[in-house]
C-alpha cells in the first residue's frame, strides 16, 4: 500500500476544516507545532489502496511572514515536504484565494485546488469552469461543497491519481513575470543562492523573491552566509532604488500588483456572471443581525439563550455524574478501612477530580453552542459589533478575537488569546490586550462559577452566568482604558475585517469541534488537576497532628462518650461504647436515606434494636413536628447533645489540624488579608491552587471541605449551601475575585514570551489589586443593598 502525506491549505473561513473533518473524520489527532501554541492537526485516511496522512495546516491568506500561523505552515511545506498540499479555495471569493495557490505555486510545491463552496458562488451569479481553471494554471481542481459532503470522493480520487501512480511527483516552481527589471534581479539573486552552500534547503527562486519581499526570515536564514548575503544586498539596493526612482513604488507592492493581475487573467476566463442581485443573502440577513441598535440587543439574546439552555439541558447529567461519585465513595468507604489511605482516594482523588468532571455535561454543551457561532460565521459578527466600543477604549477592532478566544464567549482560554495579539499591528494596543486577556471567563472558570451558581443562585442561573460575562467584558474595558491612559498611551490603529458569508453548521464539524475541546478539558482534569488534587491533599494533610495533640482528642472523646452512657436511663438502651459506633453508623444510614427518598433502606433500618432513638433523634435534630414517647425522650435528647458535643469536637479538631498543615499555616497567614472578603483558609488554600490552573480551585475546595467532614456523600454544591459561613453575597465575592484574581502560571508563561517578564510579573499584580478592590467593593455594596 503506498503511503502519502499531503497538507491542507486555505484563507480562514474557507471551509478547510470541513474538508478535514470530511476527510479522516473520527481519526484525528490534535497537537501542538514545536514551540507555538499553533494547533497541529492531522488525521489518516485510506482510499483505493493509498494509506493518505492528512495535516492540517493554520488558516492563512498568504505565505508572507506577517504572522505566527504563515510562518508554521509554510515551514512545514518546506522542511517536512508534504508529497502535495491541498489548497481549499473559496469560490465564492476566487481572486482572493487564488494568491494563496499562486504563492504555493511559486514554493515548486505540487497543488490540487479543492473548490469549495460552489454552492455559494452559484447563489451570488458565478459560474465558474473548473476544467478551463485547471487547465489554464496547470493543476487538478476539483469543485466541492465540503458542508454538504459532495466532492469528497472525488477529491480523494484525484489525490490517488494524482499521488499514488508508480511516478515521482516533483517540486518544481511556477514562474510568473514581474516585469524585465525584477525578472532580472530574481535571476541574479537565485544563481548566487543556488551556487551557496545554504542554497539547497529552500527553493533558490522562491528565496530571491521573498528576499525581494524583504521577508524577515528569509532575510535572517540569508545572513548565516555573510559573503552570499552581502552581494545579494547590493543587488537588492540597486533594485530597490531603481523601481523606486522609475516607478515610484517598493518592490514588494509591485510583485503583488503582478500576483493579483495573473490571478486577474485566470478569473476572467472562468467565472461568467449572471444577473445577480446586489444584495445576497448573507448581507440581508447582516442588516438586522449586526444593525447598530437590534445587532447588540440580539447578541445579548442569543448569549442568553445559550447560558440558559446550557445550565438546563446539563443538569441532570451533572446530578447523575454528582451521583456516580457518591457511590464511588461509597464503595471506597466500604473497601478501604478509616486511614490515611481512604482520605486520600475520597478527598484527594474523588472529591478532587470529581468535583471537576462532574461539570463535564456542562462544559460539553456550551462548547457545542460556540462550534455554532463560529461555523455559522456569526462569531466573526460579534466581534465586527463590539470593536464600536473596543475603540473607545483604545483598543484595536483585533482585540475583540483575543477576548473572545480568552473566553468573551465563556468557554475560552487565555493561552491561545495572548498570543491571539499577533495579528495587532501596535505596540501599545496589543500589551493593553495581553494584559486584559485573564479577566474573560476561560473554560476553566465555568465549572468554578456553575458550581458556585448551582448552589447559592439555583433559580437564576442563566441570568448570573450573562451578568459575570458582562462584568468581564466591564471590568476588562475598564482596565484597558486605565492602561491606555496611563502607561500605554497612545493613537489606537484602524481596524479592518472580513465577514465571512452565513452558512448553515454541519452535525459532524460541531460534533467533532466539542469533542476535541471536551477531551481537552478531560485530559487536564485526569492528568493537572489529578497531579494537584493530590498534591492540595498532601499539603492538606502533612505534617498533621503530634502524639500528643491526638490523644489530647482522642481524651475528650472518650470522656464524651463515657457521659453518654454513664446514667441508667441511657444504660437500658446502650450498654458499650460499641452499642455507641452502632448507634451512629445506623444513624448516618438513615439520615442518608431520609433525605435521598430510599423506602427500601429505611424498612431495613427499622428492624434494628436502636431504630426508635435513631428515628426520633433524627426528628429532634431537624425540629420536625413529632411526639417522642416519654421512656425515650430522656435518651433521644442525651443522644442529641451527645452528637452536638461530638461534632463541635470535630470542627475543633479539624481547625487544628489544618493549622497544622504546610497549606494551613499559609492560608491562615493570609486570613489577615482576606477577610474582609468573608474567604476562610479553605478558600485561601483553593486561590493558591488556582494560581496553578483555574479548575483546581473547584478541585481543591472539594478536598477542603471534605477532610474531616460528615457530609462526604454530599455534592460540593450542597456542603457550601449547608455551611453557616457561606451566603450568596460571600458566593459572588468570590466568583468576581476569580474572574479577576492572578492569571494561571500557563497565562503567565505565554505574557512573559509574547511581551517580558516585566509584563508578568506587572499583570500577577495589578490583577491581584483590582480583584481585591473590586470584590471587596461588591462584597459592602451588597451588604448596604
């Protein structure tokens, strides 16, 4: 079977990835290229005897090394060299995609163009013939509609043609004229590259017209032979100063006047127009959906929309996971005696991870809801609609994609949103959208807010998730214009965009694009926040107690128990300490029972000897309306007080202990500081964690208020409900603090490569003040509401 490599090409919105997803479907994998946080996907497929490895490549408008995602695709085409790209072209927009295919060409790399979109050419009046197309630049092109999977096989019969004869297919350079005076220079600048010893890894053509180009890296590459770069210079000047003293125009501008008139050739003679009319659809429907006064009012709607069917359609899938871990626990209680090792699988492991994966249901719907708004097109409106108001906080209409990649649309991450900034051209506006980028609702806050949500807002969960996306955006403008009218002054740029045309989602890309981001969540969940669950539960843990501090506790509880059972009254019914530890086992089985419906386990329950303390203790503690029999009310409320003094002996204990721990010593130190904002040493512990990756702190919390707990059985949700110290003013105190607090050390990593340390270190702290600041002010305003 022979095997291919081939690489897929085309401008963003062209419909690439459907074509990707048509072609491996559910073989895929999803990587990162070497030192970017490019996304590298690639996926197999085999056809009529071929095994074909499909690579994806980064949407790009040209091979100019304007930005990070050009530079990986084309250093991929020249250092891995793929056996042919597949160029995916939008007819609907054929001269501007046709540069991308020239430029391919000119690199000498074997091009199939996959038209894609036909079906949308045709609506706006073209008629294009691919065979006169193909024919005229010398390449297979095959006409597809990607969405719609027609085209599909033939464009994998004309890869198998084209690919898997007994031939050796070669890379060889389109030639195009630039014109008798660059023509020239090309042919100078490729003879003295050809003849140098680093002229052999690159095509020595393509070299001297980027070098032309005054390409950056290709100049950088040039420089590493002084002799070859220092003549090639001369020509270059010569070049230069001459177009520029005849023509009065850079070399550079005149070779892409040269691209786009070939192109302009080729289009003329393959699409025929009809009458159209001059509105199509997509720009009907863009006249009220982005409308100055109902395109914001929608926006709002259809996110609203989004949060409240999310939080609905994901609710009992989340109670089942919740439930799923209860009987994990469960079942590790049963197994695994009382000891150091249960504490760890319970409140390490279980509760750990599982207050994380149990938002899973969640996270996967509203990824879903966002593969929607980008493969509609309708992403790309949203932010044409909030650069109005970007520019009034000097910042660039190209910010609004960092934000939303950080998490505008709650669900992003800030990684991929910093170096998102790329694309802007200022100095000033792009560290001022850095800066800003960790304020967003990234994916891993979501879980964090919907358990917070869930416990302390059940009925306005929708309502709450709109109001902290909108605080983000507020308080991330806020900042930005702070920065811009302080240590980032300056003029903000103009701000151009393209509105790619409407189209209708496919089930197989959203499906594909929320599983891939859905086990991306999954994968951090069981490898991250695994790894730091255990290491909060160690740190949680250790040192612990001295000998001396356990019997001191174990002491009182014996002298608790021993007035217990010491009248006669209570000796009738309870004549050990072991009748004691039965007492309370069936007492917390009931109580369990009691509040989870199960008629099965309380008629079990009913044939022990102590059931009657048990049933009319549990009414007693619950001050439910029932009479308690005379010869049982004397040991029915003994053994109320008895429990009191048990549980008030716990939390005293568990104090101590935590005060005993590495992480509560610290989070005790650092009560000084946060309480004014009503956080304990158990929230402190958790922001810690936090600063490692935002969904530890849900995991963390978890751990914390499960060590040294009665309520284990309980979802995270329903034990913060149940505490005394928790409110909702407390609950949204702390959702606004983590919305703002310090960016996670992955956040921090990319600051310190896409702008300093300085930058860095300037973002952990004022982060830190302005979260502090404005948690506290909503915390008091709250209050006096």
């Amino acid at each position: 079977m022979k095997r291919l490599k081939i690489a897929l090409a085309g401008n963003p919105n062209s419909g690439k990835s459907t074509v990707f997803n048509a072609l491996t479907g559910a073989r895929q994998h999803v990587a990162n290229y070497p030192g970017v946080t490019v996304e590298k996907k690639y996926g197999e497929v085999e056809y009529k005897g071929c095994s074909i490895l499909v690579v994806d490549l980064p949407g790009i408008y040209s091979l100019t090394a304007y930005s990070i995602e050009e530079i990986v695709a084309r250093d991929f085409i020249i250092n891995e060299k793929p056996d042919f790209v597949v160029d995916i072209v939008d007819a609907s927009n054929l001269e501007r995609n046709l540069y991308l295919t020239v430029q391919l060409l000119e690199m000498g790399v074997p091009v199939i163009i996959a038209l894609n979109m036909m079906d949308l050419a045709s609506s706006r009046g073209m008629i294009i013939d691919h065979e006169k197309l193909s024919e005229l630049m010398g390449i297979p092109a095959v006409p597809m509609i990607a969405r719609a999977n027609k085209g599909i096989d033939k464009l994998l019969d004309t890869i198998v043609e084209f690919g898997c004869k007994e031939r050796k297919i070669e890379w060889k350079p389109f030639i195009i004229s630039y014109g008798m005076d660059i023509d020239n220079a090309i042919r100078e600048l490729e003879k003295l590259i050809v003849n140098s010893h680093i002229g052999k890894r690159y095509p020595a053509r393509w070299l001297a017209i980027k070098y032309i180009e005054q390409d950056e890296q290709v100049i950088e590459f040039l420089k590493k032979d002084p002799q070859l770069f220092e003549k090639i210079q001369k020509i270059y000047e010569r070049l230069h100063n001459h177009v520029l003293n005849t023509l009065d125009e850079e070399p550079e501008a005149i070779i892409a006047d040269y691209r786009y008139g070939y192109i302009t050739g080729i289009t003329r003679n393959v699409v025929k127009r009809k009458v159209e009319e001059r509105v199509n659809l997509s720009d009907k429907i863009d006249k009220v959906l982005t409308n100055r006064i109902l395109g914001p009012a929608l926006m709002l709607f259809i996110i609203y929309f989004v949060y409240k069917f999310t939080f609905r359609v994901s609710e009992i899938p989340t109670q089942w996971l919740e439930q799923i871990f209860s009987y994990m626990k469960q079942i590790t209680c049963f197994f695994i005696p009382e000891g150091m090792l249960r504490s760890l699988v319970i409140s390490g492991i279980i509760d750990g991870v599982g207050s994380v994966i149990s938002f899973v249901p969640l996270i996967m719907v509203m990824f879903f809801f966002i593969a929607i708004l980008e493969d509609s097109g309708y992403m790309a409106r949203i932010a044409y609609m909030t650069d109005r108001v970007l520019r009034w906080f000097g910042l660039h209409g190209s910010s609004i994609l960092a934000l939303i990649v950080s998490g505008g649309i709650s669900g992003g991450c800030a990684v991929p949103g910093v170096f998102a900034t790329r694309t802007l051209r200022g100095e000033k506006e792009r560290i001022a959208t850095i800066l800003i980028t960790p304020f967003m609702n990234c994916g891993a806050k979501l879980p964090v807010y919907a358990m917070l949500i869930s416990a302390f807002f059940f009925k306005d969960k929708a309502n709450i998730l709109l109001l902290l996306t909108v605080m983000s955006w507020c308080f991330s403008l806020i900042a930005a214009k702070l920065f811009r009218m302080t240590i980032l002054k300056g003029p903000s740029s103009p701000f151009v965009m393209e509105l790619p045309p409407y189209r209708l989602p496919t089930v197989k890309g959203v499906a594909i694009h929320t599983w891939e981001r859905t086990w991306q969540y999954l994968k951090k969940a069981g490898t991250i926040i695994l790894g730091f669950s255990v290491l909060m539960w160690v740190l949680m843990t250790f040192p612990g107690l001295s000998e001396k501090e356990i019997r001191f506790f174990e002491n009182k509880k014996a002298l608790i128990f021993s007035e217990f059972i010491k009248t006669d009254t209570q000796r009738r019914w309870i004549k050990s300490i072991e009748d004691v530890k039965k007492l309370n086992a069936l007492y917390a089985r009931f109580s369990q029972a009691m509040e989870n419906g199960n008629k099965e386990s309380i008629s079990e329950i009913k044939k022990s000897y102590f059931f009657p303390i048990v049933e009319n203790t549990y009414y007693f503690e619950n001050g439910l309306n029932k009479d308690i029999p005379n010869d049982l009310k004397e040991v029915v409320q003994a053994y109320a007080e008895f429990r009191k003094k048990m549980q008030l002996l716990k939390k005293e204990e568990e104090v101590v202990k935590i005060n005993k721990t590495f992480a509560g010593y610290l989070a005790k130190k650092m009560e000084v500081i946060t309480k004014p904002l009503g956080f304990d040493y158990r929230v402190n512990i958790a922001l810690i964690g936090g600063f490692a990756a935002k969904e530890v702190i849900l995991s963390t919390l978890g751990t914390a208020y499960s060590i040294g707990s009665e309520k284990k059985k309980l979802s995270l949700s329903e034990r913060l409900r149940s505490d005394p110290s928790w409110n909702k003013r407390k609950a949204f105190a702390l959702m606004v603090f983590i919305m703002l607090y310090v960016p996670c050390m992955a956040t921090v990593a990319s600051i310190v490569k896409e702008a300093s340390w300085r930058w860095a270190i300037f973002s952990i702290c004022f982060n830190l003040i302005f979260a502090y600041t404005v948690s506290f002010a909503i915390l008091n305003l709250s209050k006096l509401l």
